[in-house]
C-alpha cells in the first residue's frame, strides 16, 4: 500500500508538473526593450540622480513573466538604432512588447508639417546629441519624415513603432513608456493626409497589435534625494504594478488612474509641476498584457529598517502621537493617508496612519506609548482588504453600501440623530416643534419632513447624499471650489449642522447616507466620482479608480433607510 500511495502522489505530482507547464506554454510570450540615458555631451546635464530607473523597470517586468529583456545604457543615436532594429527582429508573432526610453527630452521645429498642433517635433535624447538639435527632410517607404543623425526624433520612433506592430501581428499587445521631456507627444505624427506612417495611424488596422503609449509630461521629472534613484515615473509606474487590484487584472484605464495619482500626489508635495501624464490609445479598457498581468494579492511587508523617529508633542501621555519612518520590503501596497496595522510577529501593536510614502518609506503617525524597535510587520487591517476586494466586484455607485459598511468605524465621537416633523415653515421662516425619531426602515408620505443633526470631531468633515433610483446627490448645495466634506454645513435657515427637508418622489424605497471622511474634496471633483446622475450607467474602471480615492477615506457611515408612499 504504501508503494502505491508514493506512485499515486508521484503521478499527482507529474499532473500538476504537467498542468503548471500547460498554463506557461499557454502565456503569450513577452519582450522587453529598455534603455535609459544618463551621460551626455556638454550642454545636457547628467541624469546620474536617476540612473537606477531601468533597473527598476527590468524588476518591475520580470515580476510580471518577461523573460526576453534587452537592457541598454547610455547608447548613441547609432546604437540605438542598431540595437532596436536588433530587438525587433527577436519579437515572435503574438508576443506582449515593452519598451521603455529614459533620457533627456527636446523640441525641434518640425520640417515635414506633420505637427500641426504645435509645429514642433519631439526629440529622445542619446549621449551624443548636440545641444541644439536641427532635423533634415528624409524619405523613408514613400514618406516624408524629420531626421536627426545624432538624436532620435518622433517621427523616427513612430516608424519603430509600426514595426514593432506589425512584427507582433493583430495577436500582439505593445505598450510604450517614454520617461522623457516632451514625450507626452513623442509617439506619432498628426497629419496622416502626408502620409507620416506612424504607430497612431496603424493602431486601427487589424492585421497589427494592440498599442497603447503612457508618456511623462513637457517638464523635468526627477526625484530629488531619492536613494533608489529612480524618475518619478517609474516610481508612479512602480505603484502601477505593485497596488493591489483585488481579483481583477486592471485596464489600462486604471493602471494609469494609479500612475496619474501618484504624480499629482508628487505635485502636492513639491514646487514642480508635472502638467497631466499622457494615455494615448484607442485600447485604454483593454485589460494590461492581455489579461496576463499577475495581480500583487500581498496585504503586509517586512520592516526592513527605521530611519527615525519624532514625537510630535512633549508630555507623558502615552497617546500622544508619533511620526516614524520604516523602510519596508513592498511600500506600494499600501496607500497614503490610510490606516495600517502594526505587529510584533502576531501581537497587533497599535493601528496607524500613513501620512505618505516615500522611496521604500513608509512614514506613520500612531501613539507614542509603541516602541518602534518591536515593529516587524505593517498590515492593511483585515475589513480595509474585504472593502477593496468587495470594491472591484461594483458596477454602480448605488452598490457602495456593503463596503462603506465594511470601513465604518464605531468609535470616532461622531453623532447623528434624525426626526420626522419636528419643524414647519411659516411665510419663509423655521419653527421647531416636537417631532418622532427617524426610524430606520420607515414609510414616509410627501407631506413628512425630516431634520437630520450631525457632529463631528474637529479632525473630520462630513455630507449627507441623497440616495434614490434617480442617482446620489449631496443634500447641501456647495459651490464650486468649496469643500464637499466639511466640518460644518448650513442650511437655508442659517442653522449649522442640520439638515432639513419635506419628503419628495419618487415613491419607493430611498436613502439618506451620513458620511464622515478624514479627508476633504473639491466640490467638484466630488461631484464628477462620487454622486451619480446617470444610475443605470456602469463605472468603468477608471471611474472607479477614482472612486476609490474617495471611498477609502469614509471612516463613519450612518445610514437612514425610509419608503416614500402616496398619502391616504
């Protein structure tokens, strides 16, 4: 018997061998091409600072299965050239391509009249470009094209791209990350009546790949004092591929939702602008790689090391808060300005803050009674993980209620009481008088009122949205440019904190939401994700990146649940 259970678990083991192998030779397979500048001819300043940024890409690829990576540094225009054509011929039918180009970033005037937009060409800079850079008219297939020897302009990469496409066939899949100056224009000509073949005039064409081109924007993007050395764009791609997407692989549309956030959480924080990151392509709800992008499931990181710690106020209360920096293995699974867990081995110290993320620093508000050196693990708390898991699986905004239920927390000091008919109106003015508690679940008719008082602690703000089959509103009327979350609201009758109001339709079963955040938005960025005018319209994924922005900050949720119904 026992032989026969070891040739049963061999053969067992053989199946899965077998079946692992199956799902591998099933993958499409995947190509990179990277290369990153950082040298150059006098009149370009060194990029030394952010060297390190290839490297970056090349882990961040091979995490997700590519095994073909052609690497290069520091390349003239001419090894550029010899070595893309070089890769090119590599790439099989089918495969998923990748290329990177960091480097210097220019403008030229364009000579061929293909950049109608702007009239000017858009140049990758290699180690041995001039300074100043000046273009020649060059034929290429039957088409006008602007030339440089010694740099490499777009309509040159444009002329790669198609090949690239059309090496890869309609089975292909491309996505072109370009980390330079200018390159949120880099990818294409414009006029296509000159017949400038590029890769945005083939995308349409069925008989070549997918394209899809995130570019950095017209300003320099570098990360200043960063030990890792890489660009802030290849940091916001880093959380592009580390954040945690719950069970679905992404879209484009939603990978890039994270990368656009991140910089503009950078812009925030710092004196440059980065303008707004470019997603060119007609494929953009395409899921990224085909559908064959491996989702980062991890809910902890090890600590790594502490850089410091800060007490924020002097005292022996042992609450008093305290900033600490801990480098961790994985920063980008966790979110800023949301709550982690800290643990000694399986001991839950305390719960904590992270007031940002920088490099692999995750830097944290909790209580000064912690010890900082018994750290070893921060966690994303168990109910935050169900809430973003149960988060991907919504397709309208009214299907919010099970996850803001899942990040509601009891215990923040705030209040609600609501009550039915507890005031009237006489030519314009309030009186109050005794009313019924608002019980949940209860039947109102259009001639009900109900008032709704809310208080909460100085540290976070609040709306109340109106919930019907008619979409979600926010029950006070902001005005543009004004917080949506606030401490305080009025009403018309210049009370604050209490919101008043007759029954309307439809009649049916309605909602009133309180909702609390730790955060503030613009008025109308709030109305753009969170209320909703159209119901019947699914999100799409960037939508629901977004929305998820918002979402996560929710700490108190106070649902009133009521039907209206006609009067007897």
């Amino acid at each position: 018997m026992l032989h026969k259970s070891l040739i049963n678990l061999g053969l067992l083991l053989l199946i899965v061998a077998n079946s692992l192998v199956a799902q591998q030779a099933n993958q499409p397979p995947k190509y990179a091409f990277i290369v990153q500048n950082f040298t150059f001819k006098p009149g370009w300043p060194s990029m030394s600072s952010i060297k390190h940024s290839s490297t970056t890409v090349v882990s961040l690829l091979r995490q997700q299965g590519f095994t073909h990576i052609s690497t290069y540094t520091n390349l003239t225009a001419k090894e550029f050239r010899q070595q893309l054509e070089a890769f090119i011929k590599t790439l099989p039918k089918g495969a998923i391509c990748v290329v990177y180009l960091g480097s210097h970033g220019a403008q030229t005037k364009d000579n061929t009249g293909d950049e109608q937009a702007d009239q000017n060409d858009e140049v990758f800079i290699c180690t041995d470009s001039p300074a100043s850079i000046s273009t020649v008219s060059k034929k290429v297939d039957n088409a006008k094209m602007d030339f440089c020897e010694n740099a490499i302009i777009d309509d040159e990469l444009g002329l790669y791209n198609e090949k690239i496409l059309t090496t890869i066939g309609k089975e292909g899949h491309f996505l072109f990350l370009a980390d330079f100056c200018y390159s949120d224009k880099s990818s294409k000509g414009e006029n296509n009546q000159l017949q400038i073949r590029t890769a945005a005039d083939w995308v349409d064409n069925k008989s070549i790949g997918r394209f899809v081109a995130m570019a950095a924007t017209n300003n320099q993007i570098l990360v200043a004092n960063n030990q890792a050395k890489n660009s802030y764009f290849v940091e916001a791609l880093a959380r592009s591929f580390q954040y945690n997407y719950g069970s679905r692989c992404p879209n484009y549309q939603a990978f890039f939702g994270y990368f656009s956030s991140f910089l503009t959480a950078i812009d925030n924080k710092t004196d440059i602008n980065h303008g707004v990151p470019t997603l060119e392509t007609i494929h953009a709800k395409e899921l990224v790689f085909k559908g064959a992008f491996k989702i980062n499931q991890q809910h902890n990181s090890l600590v790594t090391g502490k850089k410091g710690v800060s007490v924020g106020k002097k005292g022996n209360d042992d609450d008093l808060p305290q900033i600490i920096a801990l480098q961790v293995q994985d920063p980008f699974i966790f979110e800023e300005e949301t709550a982690v867990e800290v643990y000694q081995g399986n001991k839950l110290l305390s719960v904590a803050k992270i007031k940002s993320i920088e490099d692999s620093t995750l830097v944290l508000t909790l209580p000064s009674k912690i010890n900082t050196s018994d750290i070893t693990t921060v966690a994303i708390p168990q109910k935050r993980q169900k809430a973003s898991a149960l988060f991907q699986t919504i397709n309208t905004r009214q299907e919010l209620y099970q996850v803001l239920q899942l990040l509601h927390e009891k215990n923040i000091g705030v209040k609600v009481q609501g009550c039915v008919n507890c005031y009237r109106e006489v030519n314009g003015a309030l009186q109050t008088q005794p009313g019924q508690p608002l019980v949940n679940g209860q039947s109102l008719t259009t001639s009900d009122n109900i008032s709704i008082s809310v208080q909460v602690p100085d540290t976070y703000y609040y709306n109340i949205l109106d919930v019907t089959s008619r979409g979600i509103v926010s029950c006070y009327q902001t005005k543009t440019n004004q917080p949506f979350f606030a401490y305080h609201h009025y009403n018309k009758y210049d009370e604050r904190d209490v919101f008043r109001s007759i029954i309307n339709e439809p009649f049916e079963a309605s909602a009133l939401w309180v909702l609390v955040s730790d955060q503030n938005f613009d008025s109308e960025y709030l109305d753009t994700y969170l209320t909703d005018k159209s119901p019947n319209q699914p999100l799409n994924d960037f939508q629901k990146s977004q929305l998820w922005s918002i979402v996560k900050h929710i700490k108190f949720f106070y649902p009133l649940n009521y039907t209206v119904v006609r009067s007897k």
